[in-house]
C-alpha cells in the first residue's frame, strides 16, 4: 500500500506490461515503427493507449475526437475499441507522419472509422462548431502543440456532451510543471491549464500519474 503514486522503474514498468498488456499486433508493429523516429517519445504509452480503449468501451462512446495525431497510435488503439458504426475526427497537419498511420488503420481494419483531418486543428474545431456539432461527441484526446491546449479544450468541452469526457496529455510533463523556475513556453501553458482546470467547476477532475500525466476532464 502506498500514499502517493510513484514512478515505475523499468523493472516494475515491464512487470506492468507482462502481466496487463493485451497487444494487438498491429498496435505492437506501429510502436516498433514509431521508435525509427527521432520524435518517437511523442508517442503514448502502450498501457496509456490501453486505458484510453477502455475508457471509449465504459463509455460507450461512437464520436470521439483527437487533437494531435502523429504516427496514429492513439487514433488506433480508440478505433479498435469503437463500435462498427464509432467514428474518430482525428486532427493534425503532417501529412508525413499520420501517413505512417493510415497504413497501419488499414491494416487493423479500422480506417473507416477514423475521419483524418489535415489542417489547423483549431479550424477545424471551429467548423465542427459552426456546422452545428456542439454537444454531439462522447470523448475527445488532446496530444499537440501545449500552447494552444486552452483553446482546443474549450472548444473539444463545447462539441462534447453532457458526461462526455476529455483526456489531455503531457500535464505533468516530466515533471516541468512543479518547477517554478521553468519558464519555458510549453511548460507555463501546461502548468497555468492545470491550475484553471482545478477551479473550472464545468467538469468533474482527475490527473493521473499515467505516461507523462493524463488528465480527465468529464462535462457536467
């Protein structure tokens, strides 16, 4: 029994990953991939991407959304827990690295459900909201530039329903937030989201100690 979280150490992290990881092959192979990058840590945890598929099932969520999509781990691991008829916007503008996860989609089975959008994920936030979207999606992921957090959560909390729910990643960020002395851009957009999500009474809250801190932020 413990009264704080920890950090794991590789032993323990593999003892995790032995003991709870169900992996699909393709999940397994796009990581293996990812990792010839030189920007592979912006990939999520394999047990993050688990716990996310598992929160889209509790939930029963069809529309989700993603805000940074990178080489597509997240898209994938939420596609395979949707429904036949689930659908992820999925927003980013690198054509080259979200190619790497349009073959992977494919090859998994659910590119159909995934709608990619290459474009400034803030227009196309704004798009959703002008075409009458507002309070029509289950679950949105933010993964991408830090310093535009605050906006893609306000607008993710204006499309999402009632109960549905955010999860927004980095918000520990390897631990920068907790030093004062860090002014670094993507670190003070970080540290004062997470200071406005604890007063912001719109949602239920909870950051987890899980891959670089992961915030869950339910629509009340």
């Amino acid at each position: 029994m413990s009264s704080k979280s920890f950090t794991l150490s590789d032993g323990l992290h593999q003892y995790l990953l032995d003991a709870s990881l169900r992996d699909h092959p393709v999940l397994a192979e796009l990581r293996r991939v990812t990792l010839a990058d030189p920007m592979a840590r912006m990939q999520i945890s394999p047990e993050q991407g688990q716990f996310m598929a598992l929160l889209v099932k509790f939930m029963g969520a069809k529309r989700c959304l993603e805000v940074g999509v990178f080489t597509g781990y997240s898209s994938l691991a939420v596609a395979m827990a949707l429904p036949e008829d689930g659908r992820i916007i999925a927003c980013d503008v690198s054509e080259d690295w979200t190619r790497i996860g349009r073959e992977h989609w494919a090859k998994a089975g659910v590119a159909h459900k995934i709608d990619l959008r290459i474009a400034p994920a803030l227009e196309t936030l704004d798009g959703l909201l002008a075409n009458g979207q507002a309070g029509t999606f289950d679950f949105c992921f933010i993964d991408a530039d830090k310093t535009n957090y605050r906006g893609y959560y306000e607008r993710a909390l204006q499309l999402l329903r009632v109960g549905g729910l955010i999860a927004i990643d980095n918000t520990l960020w390897s631990g920068k937030v907790a030093e004062p002395e860090n002014t670094e851009p993507d670190t003070v957009a970080l540290r004062e989201l997470n200071a406005f999500l604890k007063t912001d009474q719109r949602v239920e809250l909870s950051l987890l100690p899980i891959g670089d801190g992961l915030t869950l932020a339910l629509k009340r």
